[in-house]
C-alpha cells in the first residue's frame, strides 16, 4: 500500500485566485492521478501524471485551468487557477499499485471559492 | 452507455441483512475489478479487488461476470458501521490503458 498525504486539506479562495495543491506520497511511483469530486457526485478524473512527460487530460480540463507538476516519484502538483465557485469542491490525488492496480487515494483537499 | 454504471441507491437495510449491489461496464477488454468504500467526507479506501474466480473477504463477496460485462459486491450481516458509498472501479480502457473509471457510487444505509 501507500501513504498518501495532501496539502492544505482544505482552503476558502477568491474569485480569480489560483490555489495549489502539494500531493506527497511515502514510496515511489509511477502513475499518479488527480481527480475532483463535487458534493454527491462520483469521481471524476482530470489528469494522469506521469514523471518525466506531460500530463494526460481528460476531456474538459486543460493545461491552462489545472497546470501539473510530477517533478519527481513521490511528489505532484495541481493548481487551480484563476478559480470561479463552479471550481468548489473535493481534490483528491492517487496512486496505482504496481503490482495489482488497486488504487491508493490521498485525504483530499476541501477547496471552497467564493 | 457510461462506462462503468451503478444503481446510486439509497439501499436502506436493517441490521442483519444482507444486501447485494451490482455494477456494469461496457469496455470487454477491462481487466481489472475492484470494490472501494467512501465514507461521508472521506477519501475512497479499497474494499476488495475482484477476481474471475469470485472472492471472499468475511461478510463480503465479490463476483465478476465477464460474460454479462458485470461484478457484484454482497454484504452479509449488516451493520450499522457498513453505511458508506461503494464504488465499482475498473481498470483498463479501449485503447489498453489501466486508467481506472468509477462509477458513480451506491450508497448504503444500515439502520438498527
């Protein structure tokens, strides 16, 4: 398994603010995803981020609204920028298991934009 | 079709029963299946994976029908401390990725 932790764990913004999001895991690994979570709603992914190459986005999120970092195995990024109160909700990063895919999810960060 | 699809519930069950949520995906070529538990306010956690052969983890057992593009999760003897969302996860997109999909979660009440 992996030890996952996320900085801040929640946050209250401005309007047209950008916020980033520190995700630090305790062992290296490759695969590492960032995905929202609106209240009541499932997961939903917005990026893949690999070290070494750019993150992958999923249809309707860009590179310009949540720019990612993978500088290395254990750490990643994602900003939130120029926020709006549509962009309030739970960030949650993960990891994937390497031998069996079982995700590892961090405690999310509650980010509120008023 | 969604890709992975969940009746969303509630299922409002008492102490003691047991209950039985199914989930369904259209990619035939997925291969990897999983149960996660989200508690209110809370990041998902593994349940358990999913295995061709079915799988027991004490009151729980999952069940995967590659025919009928399905897994199941059963909940045997309720208790109240089972209330949470279960999520159907599965891995492996058209294409050959391992992107994991979740469906969007079936939430369980467990009342006394």
């Amino acid at each position: 398994s992996a030890v996952i932790s996320q900085k801040p764990s929640r946050d209250i913004c401005q309007r047209g603010t950008s916020l980033t999001i520190q995700c630090q895991v305790d062992s290296q690994v490759t695969m590492m995803f960032w995905y929202r979570q609106q209240p009541g709603q499932s997961l939903t992914l917005i990026a893949t981020a690999n070290q070494g190459s750019e993150a992958t986005y999923e249809s309707g999120f860009v590179i310009d609204k949540f720019p990612i970092s993978r500088p290395n195995l254990t750490f990643s990024t994602l900003t939130v920028s120029n926020m709006s109160p549509e962009d309030s909700s739970i960030y949650l990063c993960s990891v994937l298991g390497t031998s069996t895919y079982e995700q590892y999810f961090g405690p999310g960060t509650r980010l509120t934009v008023t | 079709r969604k890709e992975v699809e969940q009746d969303p519930g509630p299922f409002n069950v008492p102490e003691g029963a047991t209950v039985a949520f199914n989930c369904t995906y259209s990619n035939s070529a997925s291969q990897s299946f999983f149960w996660y538990r989200q508690d209110c306010r809370k990041e998902p956690k593994l349940l358990m994976s999913v295995y061709s052969s079915g799988n027991e983890d004490g009151r729980f057992t999952a069940q995967l029908n590659r025919a009928s593009q399905y897994i199941s999760l059963l909940i045997r003897d309720s208790k109240l401390s089972d209330s949470a969302t279960y999520l159907c996860v599965v891995n492996g997109r058209p294409g050959g990725s391992y992107i994991p999909t979740f469906g969007r979660g079936t939430s369980l009440i467990v009342h006394p």
